[in-house]
C-alpha cells in the first residue's frame, strides 16, 4: 500500500458547487461568504496571543455581522414601541 508522501501532501482544488434549481441563489450566499470572511483560516500555532490576533481577524466579518444583527434586534422594536406609544 503506498501512501506518497504525507509531509508534503498534494491538495486538488477545491469543492465544486453542487447542481442547484437556484444558481442565483447559490452564487449570492457564495459571493456573500467572500464578503464576510476573505482571509484565509490561519494555521501556525507558534504563539497563542498571535494565533488569537489572526483568528480574530479571521472572524472579523461574521462579529460585524453579528453586532449589525444584535443591535438591528434591539433598536426595530424599541423605534416600533416609542412610534406606537408617542403618536405626536
């Protein structure tokens, strides 16, 4: 059994979109994950507090995300309870 060799290993290219009814669909999510996370999953493990600082730019586009969602959660019915109570 040859197995080639393993500390140099050969990677293809990556996966293909599946066939999908909704090509328009598939290439807006794709072209939004492009968006949200450009940078590449960073892998050296050499200092934990570099690891930290890469890893949190890494997740830099989904915690933007997450804060624009968080703070869209908390001011639409706040806006939506004072336009209801304060009818002036």
């Amino acid at each position: 059994m040859e197995l080639g060799n393993i500390s140099q290993p050969v990677y293809g290219p990556g996966p293909e979109a599946p066939g999908s009814s909704t090509p328009g669909l598939v290439v807006m999510v794709h072209g939004f994950l492009r968006l949200v996370q450009p940078n590449a999953l960073p892998i050296a493990l050499c200092c934990l507090l570099f690891f930290l600082s890469q890893l949190l730019l890494y997740e830099l586009g989904f915690l933007v995300c997450m804060a624009i969602g968080l703070l869209f959660i908390i001011l639409v019915p706040l806006v939506g309870c004072c336009f209801c109570c304060c009818r002036c």
